[in-house]
C-alpha cells in the first residue's frame, strides 16, 4: 500500500516550482505555492492548487522566512513541503525545523546537509572515508594573514570559495600573492550577501579541469544508487550554462569509480534522497571531490531524459517512506542529452543580468526530443529580485552528434523580446569546432572568448526587405481593420496600398538600422507580388503576414520567419540572429537626444553595496569607484579616465534603477 503524500507544499518559486507540480499533480498530489508580492500573478502560483502571499520581494522579507512558511504549511494542512533548490533547500536549520513542526523535509536529512553545508568540514568527512580531495586549505582559521599564508603555501593560482556557498557565488580566482588582499574582501562581502556567512576555503586551482558530477540518490532501506554522470564544465562566472549526459570521452570503468565514490560520499554522511557529488577531472582522467549539493540541480533534467526517470518522482516516494524504484543494475543509460540555460543577460558586457518585461515569447515546439522547463510567459517580468533564468532548454537523442544538431535547431527557434538574453552566444558555443569535439573545460570561455564573441556579418539586405513589407502588411491590415467601420468600405481611401490615380502603387517605408537611416520604396504590382527598392538594391518578393509569421519568396528562394513589432522596433528572426530596425513615421518629425558625456550610470537594476572612492581624492582610469549588485552578482563601477568624484548620488542599500546616474565624476584636465 503507498503511503504516497496527499498535500505537498512548494517552498521556492519560478521554473523548478513549477518542474515540482508537474509531477505531483501527475502523481495526483495536491500542491500548495507560496509567493512574494512580485510574484503575485506568477506561473508557479496559477498552476498549484492554492497560494499564499509571504510578503515583498526581497528573498529576506518572502522566500527565505521559514517562520511564515511553516505558518502556511500548518494552515493549508500539508503533509511535506519540498524546498526545490536554492533559498532553503540546504539550510539544516529549516529541515530541522520542518521535522519539529511534524513536515516531512523532501530532502535529506539536516545532519547530512549540515556536514555537506561546511565545505569545510565536507572535505574532513570525504578525507576519513577515502575520497580523493584537491590540495588546499580547510581549516577554521579565518584571518586574512592565514588565508594568505596558506595561499602562498599551496602555490598560486588558488581557488577561494565560501565555505557556505555554491552556485559560484563569492567565488574567485587569485593568481599571485599581490591582489590576494583585494580579492578577499570582494569575495567575502558577497558571500556575506548570498549566504550570511563570509569564511571560506582556499583550493589549489587545476587549469584544463573539468566539472563532473554524479547523480546520486539513497532511502531510508539502506539502498543508495548512482544515475551516471553530467558535464557542467562549460561556465560563466563560476555558473554553469550548458551541461550534458553523459560526459563526454568518459569510459564505462571511470564511470563506475566515480559513481561507487559517490555512493560511498553518501554512505559516509548517512545520505537520504536526491543528491548530487561534483568532481573536478584532470586531463589525465584524475578525479577530485570537489562539494556535495544535498538537493536536486538545475541540471537535473538531463539526467532524466538519458535514464527515462522522474527525479522529482524519486523524491516524492523516497521522502514518503518507499524504497527507490530502481536497483543498480535496472538502471540504463541511453542516448545523449544537453541543457542550454536561457539567461536574461548581457554576454557581450561581461554577462550582466538583464531585467524587464518579456514583451514577446515564442518557445521552440515539444516532442519526445525537446523539453523546456520555464516558470515564465509571455508579459511576465525578469526582476531583479530573482535570478536572470527565462527557461532550461533540454534535448535528447541517440548520440552526442545529433543532439548537439537538435540544440542548435531548438535554440534558433526560440524568440524573446523585452530583454537581452544568451541565446546567440549558447549558438556560438555549440557551433564552435572546440565544443563539438567534446574539447571542454571550466574556462572554455575564456579560452576561446575571441571565438566565441566574434562579431558575425548580418544578412541585413534580406532582414530589411522583411521589415518593409512587414509594416506594409501591417499598414494594409490596419485599413481593412479602419475599412470595416467606414459607411463605404470599398472607398479607395481606404485601400492603403499606395493607390495613387494613374501612377504606380508606391508606398515609402523608413528604416533605421544601426544609426543609419534606410528609404524603403515598397511597389505592390499585385495581391501579394511586390518590387522592393532600397539604395542601389533591388528585390522582387511575394509573400504574405500571418500574426507574427511573414511568409515570403524573394529571389525564388521561399522561407518563413518571425517579425515582431513592439512600439517602433521591428525584429526580424533569421537562422543566425534577431536585426532590429526602427521604423519611423514619415509624417513626424523626430529627434534624438544626445547623451551626456562623463555621466556614470547604472548598468542594471540593482543595488549599491559599497562606495570604493573618496570624494574629491584623485582616481586613475580604471579604478572602482563603487559597486553595484543585482540577481547576486556584483558589478564593479570604473572610472573610464583620471579625475576625481565630485559626489556620489547613492549610497551603500540604495536601490537603483538601469540608466540611472550615480555619481558626477570630472575627469582631469590632461
């Protein structure tokens, strides 16, 4: 008889909220959301069954108070509540008190999470039972002469991680002795803001390393299994982007020692549920326990779709009492699967978080091969309380080579508008002769950054001819549309098609693209026959608009793609990339203001953490002046020549909006 929950409580939000409902409610669980005053209508939120407001958006007045949601638990009459990952989802404390309040925790126990907590003292526990470690320095000494001296000891470039962290944050690279001071305090501060403990550890940090993590998952019978491997080498500041299952040139013996070393990593902290054991890998297939996350991944999905099993399932019934569903042997790898992390950011200025509304989303279609997990639509915002994720893009086939082709293919049919995102830069990755050969480790990006942001030449020409007829066909629909409520609908005037007595049927569409201002002659010769005309181009099109779908013949060459118009810019899709082009009314007459020179402005939504310079004390160009935080990153402001701050405009806690000016700084005479 299943003793299976009957009412689950969600405690986190956005894509993995919504990845846990699915399952339950297939499993027919009833499911409870919480949610702060920006998530309010949140996809997480109309999909459970009920809601609870926690109060505003910062994670500190909402996600993360444990009080008010055990209050909320108690009220809704749940039985379990499932933390996803992040927020509370390895905090011991709340899994103990989960238990006190009479909660069955959907995770592992507090002491395993606690003894993993401490990367510190998770390096102990896997020294005692055997598992191969990275030289470095684990010790509770936390002066800033020890660290150094331990740093200096190990040999640079060193590796220093907060003890409490994970996800990359307040993680850094030093690689000699004289930036060791600075580069403490920053990742110290920012571990202070993501976890509320700033101790760290120090790692010998391994070049060509790569980042491999087993799967792991244990009950309450004693039984404890490994579901294979995944790459998550490929990274950007210290986050993982795209992962992949299998990994890649990794025999079925390497496999197998990695995986019975996870198990016994669990084995040696008494380990219940889903769990996952990172190593890092040298060249010459050496392995190092690197962290244990006691939660499910990000990257859990990929797992799922070469094994055929619902993590999330294997967690319900584990946390209820079952054994696992599966033994070692029935367990089956097949095929290859990879994730793309769909980011709202900026790659090409240093992957700064991106925030706004998304004014349009069209996501590629879904079948056996191509999965997305989002907890976001069309006109929700990407705030900048929350991490950057639109969505996770996840497919699979029978082999490396053709899901690789799979991905390139989803990844070009995604369409987003309203924020900057990734999407072409993941292109260029999978693209690159490096990343199809399986070349990958955890600094890819920068080894190959000229690669990779390598500006590519834009069919503009054809994307322009697209865009013109595009706001023709706009123009026509808008008449028909104008027509319909005329007393003579069949008036010429109406027709908006250049008709013009005895001349041809011209119309005139103005561009704007990259600055350059483009005169578009648009001749219709008949229903859905055209002559385009631009400078010294000429194209003969035929064609016509369906929503946001422009179906079109030019050259004898027939194609569809996307064009989307929000307010004056029109976006048209292409294999390669989105071009964007302003249209301008030809009636007004428009003007653009010239930005002012010297001003310092925010580069996202975000908040000051702390002020670097002193009023009126001279700066050399380069040098930080303030920093700024948003979605857990930091971003250090510079100044762009010498001089000196006038005066700061914000102030450390300050929360200020992208553009904003935050200082006045006057360069220096020279």
């Amino acid at each position: 008889m299943s003793n299976l929950f009957h009412k689950i409580l969600i405690a986190n939000r956005g894509e993995i909220a919504c990845r846990v409902i699915r399952t339950a409610h297939r499993m027919g669980i009833i499911c409870v959301a919480v949610y702060s005053d920006a998530d309010e209508y949140a996809q997480h939120v109309q999909m459970a069954d009920e809601a609870y407001c926690l109060g505003e958006a910062p994670v500190k007045d909402s996600y993360l108070k444990v009080n008010k949601i055990l209050e909320i638990a108690g009220k809704a009459g749940v039985e379990a509540i499932h933390p996803g990952y992040g927020f509370l989802a390895e905090n011991p404390q709340f899994a103990e008190t989960c238990a006190k309040k009479g909660f069955v925790f959907i995770g592992p126990p507090a002491a395993a999470i606690a003894a993993m907590g401490s990367k510190n003292a998770a390096k102990t526990i896997m020294e005692q039972a055997s598992v191969p470690l990275v030289p470095g320095y684990h010790g509770e000494q936390q002066n800033p002469a020890v660290l150094q001296e331990a740093a200096d000891a190990i040999g640079y470039p060193v590796l220093l991680k907060p003890t409490a962290g994970g996800g990359g944050k307040g993680m850094r690279i030093v690689s000699d002795a004289a930036e060791f001071k600075e580069t403490l305090v920053s990742a110290q501060r920012e571990a202070r803001s993501s976890f509320g403990d700033d101790r760290m550890l120090l790692e010998k940090y391994l070049t060509q390393i790569r980042h491999v993590e087993i799967q792991i998952f244990a009950d309450t019978h004693q039984n404890a299994v490994y579901l294979f491997e995944r790459d998550c080498s490929l990274q950007r500041r210290h986050q993982k982007i795209i992962e992949e299952a299998p990994a890649p040139g990794i025999s079925a013996e390497l496999r197998k020692s990695m995986g019975q070393a996870a198990i016994q990593a669990a084995h040696a902290i008494g380990y219940v549920g889903a769990g996952t054991v990172e190593f890092l890998l040298t060249p010459e297939q050496d392995y190092y326990f690197m962290e244990m996350n006691t939660r499910l991944q990000v990257e859990h999905p990929v797992t799922e779709m070469i094994t055929g099993e619902d993590l999330v399932e294997w967690q319900l019934r584990v946390a209820s009492g079952e054994a696992l569903p599966k033994t070692q042997e029935a367990l089956q790898l097949s095929g290859h699967a990879l994730e793309a992390r769909i980011y709202a950011e900026e790659p090409e200025h240093d992957f700064l978080p991106a925030t706004g509304v998304l004014q349009f989303v069209e996501l590629p279609k879904v079948n056996d091969h191509v999965r997305i997990d989002t907890g976001v639509v069309q006109n929700d915002e990407v705030s900048v309380y929350y991490d950057p994720m639109i969505s996770k893009l996840i497919v699979w086939d029978t082999n490396r080579h053709n899901a690789l082709r799979r991905l390139k293919q989803a990844l070009t049919d995604y369409r987003i508008l309203g924020v900057k995102t990734n999407i072409e830069f993941l292109k260029k990755i999978i693209v690159s002769p490096p990343f199809q050969q399986g070349l990958i480790d955890t600094r890819f990006v920068e080894t190959h950054h000229d690669l990779l942001f390598e500006k590519a030449e834009e069919n503009w020409e054809k994307a322009l001819v697209m865009a013109a007829l595009t706001a023709v066909f706009q123009r026509k629909q808008a008449a028909v549309f104008q027509a319909s409520g005329s007393p003579d609908p069949y008036s010429p005037w109406h027709q908006l098609n250049g008709w013009r007595m005895m001349e041809p049927h011209l119309q005139t569409v103005l561009l704007v693209y990259k600055e350059e201002h483009i005169e578009v002659f648009v001749e219709e010769i008949h229903a859905q026959y055209f002559l385009v005309a631009f400078a010294e181009h000429s194209f003969e099109a035929r064609g016509h608009l369906k929503d946001n779908t422009l179906s079109l013949t030019i050259d004898d060459h027939n194609f569809q793609s996307t064009v989307v118009k929000i307010k004056k810019t029109l976006t048209v899709f292409l294999e390669s990339s989105a071009i964007e082009f302003i249209l301008i009314d030809p009636d007004l007459a428009e003007s653009e203001e010239e930005e002012q020179e010297g001003s310092l402005t925010a580069p996202m939504n975000g908040t000051i953490v702390t002020i670097l310079a002193e009023v009126e004390t001279p700066v050399e160009k380069g040098e930080g002046l303030l920093v700024i935080e948003a979605m857990k990153m930091e971003h250090t402001i510079r100044a762009a020549c010498d001089g000196r701050v006038k005066e700061f405009y914000f102030f450390p806690g300050d929360l200020v909006p992208e553009g904003t000016e935050l200082l006045n700084f006057e360069p220096s005479e020279t």
